[in-house]
C-alpha cells in the first residue's frame, strides 16, 4: 500500500541522511586537509 512505502520511506531517510552527512564531513575535511598539502608542495618547487 502507499501508506505502507512512505512509512517505510519515512523510517530508510534518516539514514540515508546521516550517510549523506558522514559522506559529506568526510569530503570536507580530506579537503581541509590536502589543499594546504598540495599548496606547500607547490611552493617547495
């Protein structure tokens, strides 16, 4: 039923959610991390 699938729905977000927001973290502190690596590597040649 519909109302069956949006519950269900409803219940599988918040963990896609939470995945999204781990993924998201994730990408943006490698980020942090290897802009200022890449940016000394650049100025030691």
């Amino acid at each position: 039923s519909i109302t069956h699938a949006v519950s269900r729905v409803a219940q599988e977000t918040p963990v896609l959610n939470f995945l999204a927001a781990k993924l998201l973290m994730g990408t943006a502190s490698l980020l942090t991390f290897t802009i200022p690596f890449t940016q000394k590597l650049r100025n030691r040649r």
